[in-house]
C-alpha cells in the first residue's frame, strides 16, 4: 500500500494520530484534543501551518515527527528554532528506517519555514538514534530538587504514619521559620492565576545578561501558559521597589503520591545571587503556604542559579529527568554549533521539551 507524509490535520488524523501516541507512550500520554488544537494549530510561531507530520499507509499512521516553533535568544541575536517532538514509529513498521525518513522530514520542512536549528531532549531510546544521524549533543540536563515537607519521605523509612507525621512537624516548622528569618524584606511576592504582560520588561532587562536560551517574553509565556487549555499554572512575581525582577511559572501536580510543584520557568538576573535566592525563596514560601511537599527546578550552568540553589536547600536529584540530552541539528548560516555547545552556556527549565506537555 501506498505510503505519503501529511501535515497533521486535527479533524481528519486525530483519532489515528491519538492511537499511535497511546500504543507509543501508554495509556497515560495526554490525549486531549484541545490540548493538541492549542500546542500545534494555534503556535504563533508557525509560518505555513502547524509543523507535525504523519507517515500514512492509506488511513493508518504508522510514523510522526514534527516540530514544535518558538524563539531562541543566543548572544544577542533572536534566532526561529523548534523542538523536536512527538517521534514516534509504529510497533509493526520497526526497522524500516522510519525514524530517519520522518526527522529528516521535520528538518527540511524546518528549513522551508526558516527555522535555523532544531533542538530536542532526547531520551534514553531516541538518543541513540539522534547519534548515528550526526545530531550533536550539546550537554546533559540536571535537575534540582528541595523537599519542603517530609512526611512520605519519612513513612518509607520507618512505617510509622504518626511518627512520620510528627517528625515532618518538627522539621516542617523549623525550616519555615528559617526560611523566614532569611527572606529578603524588601522583596516581595506576588502570587498570580495567569502570567501579567508586565513580565515583558523583566525580560527586556536582563536577556542581554544571558548567553543561550529560548526567548521568555511575553508572547511566548502567555502562548505557553495563559493559553493552554488542560493545565492551569501559578505565576509567582519577585518585586523590589514596585518594579518585577524575576518571575517563576509553577505547575503543581502529584507524583509518586506526593504533592510537588515544578518551576517550568524561573527567570531573574542570571549573575544577581541576591534575586536568584529571593525567588528561591519566594518559591518556597509558596510551597509551604500550599501544603506542597517539593518543588523541582531546573535551570542549566549557566550564571549563579546552580550555586544558589545548591547553597539554599536544592539538591541534584538522584536520577536523571527521563529527556535529559540535549541534541540540536542546526539549519542556517545565522548560528554556529560552536555558539550553543556547552551547559554552562544555557538557562533552560523544567517547561523545555515534551515531558512538561506530557507528550
């Protein structure tokens, strides 16, 4: 039967294009269509249409890659670039070369629409592939923990629920009243249902203090996160004289049984240790007044974020994240490999990649 690749349409292909995504992810990958509607159709950074292809044998999807558009911040220059998402090959078309014949679809339609590198954090099961194709990679992800209340943590270790629970007391109370004490008094915290426009001047101030790292303005956050329809998402505001001077995006959720939020976006003056800590601390102070028990970030090498964290509570978590390599295939004569190589050269979060979408 007669293969051709097709730009996903969402009244045609969805159903076929959800049956691949469950027998490729499981029954637990996201599957609304609103969802989909909103992360592909409605990306305002798409040039021709949205950018997800299938691999059709007549009415069947046996393969999909595409990309997913955004703006890339890189020594100054505002370059298109996209994420590799969504690769996905039926289980009865494995060894056929379908990988390789549907990235390199992505990447030519990526060209036609001007897109000057494509990036992705591959898994343990891509990455291999992503190597034989030449894909270099451009440093290994790490993410950050900070427990914030300890009564699971405690439970798995000794069994005793009311012994667990009154030793999460005890330490719950104590580092709150520390964290306190440390607090910067004069900044303060402004906790909102929906990311203000006003982050765009936080954004104007210090994007030229960062070396590599997608655009965080505010078309791409309230794209991101105001728009999306299945997830509501909390903004916490870091203030000093009335004026924003850093800002995280937090989604909480439950994993593992335990209430936990993660920083998709944490965002100040990447060498002001003073404001990365005030809104570490802001951060904290949320989870505390939420009754939620940790809080993950991520944030790359570059600037003070790493030493911050890891002298304020947060600790590298003790596995991997499960996309945790970092590949780019660039495109155009506008970057070099050699501009993006490197952790130390990049701020990246928790909201880049496919695993915050649930994809």
């Amino acid at each position: 039967m007669e293969r051709e690749i097709v730009r996903l349409d969402m009244n045609r292909d969805f159903e076929a294009f959800e049956e691949l995504s469950v027998i490729s992810f499981g029954k637990n990958t996201n599957s609304k269509k609103e969802m989909y509607e909103w992360l592909f159709d409605k990306n305002p950074y798409n040039k021709s249409g949205n950018m997800m292809y299938l691999l059709k044998e007549g009415d069947k999807v046996i393969g999909c890659d595409g990309l997913l558009p955004n703006e890339l911040y890189v020594n100054g220059k505002t370059l298109l670039t996209a994420h590799s998402v969504n690769s996905m090959t039926h289980p009865d078309y494995k060894k056929q070369g379908i990988f390789r014949q549907m990235t390199e679809n992505s990447c030519n339609r990526g060209l036609e629409d001007g897109v000057d590198v494509v990036i992705g954090l591959a898994n343990d099961q891509s990455y291999p592939a992503y190597q034989r194709f030449g894909w270099p990679t451009l440093f290994e992800k790490e993410v950050y923990v900070k427990p914030i209340l300890i009564t699971n943590i405690l439970k798995r270790r000794i069994k005793i629920g009311p012994l667990a629970s009154m030793g999460n007391l005890i330490y719950s109370t104590y580092m709150k009243n520390k964290l306190k004490r440390s607090m910067d008094t004069e900044i303060k915290f402004e906790v909102l249902k929906r990311v203000p426009a006003e982050v765009q001047e936080c954004w104007d101030k210090y994007k030229s203090k960062y070396r590599v790292l997608l655009a965080r303005d505010y078309k791409y956050l309230n794209y991101r996160y105001n728009e999306r329809p299945d997830v509501d998402y909390v903004t916490v505001l870091a203030k000093l004289n009335n004026e924003i001077i850093g800002f995280a995006i937090l989604h909480n959720s439950v994993a593992n049984s335990s209430k936990m939020t993660s920083a998709v976006e944490f965002f100040t003056d990447p060498e002001n240790e003073r404001f990365i800590k005030a809104l570490a601390e802001g951060v904290s102070e949320y989870c505390y007044d939420n009754g939620l028990e940790y809080v993950v970030v991520g944030t790359g090498f570059y600037g003070k974020y790493k030493s911050v964290l890891l002298n304020n509570g947060f600790m590298i978590t003790r596995k991997p994240p499960k996309n945790n390599m970092m590949i780019a295939n660039v495109l155009s004569d506008r970057v070099t490999l050699e501009e993006l190589m490197g952790h130390e050269k990049w701020h990246i979060t928790q909201g880049d990649g496919e695993t915050e979408l649930d994809l």
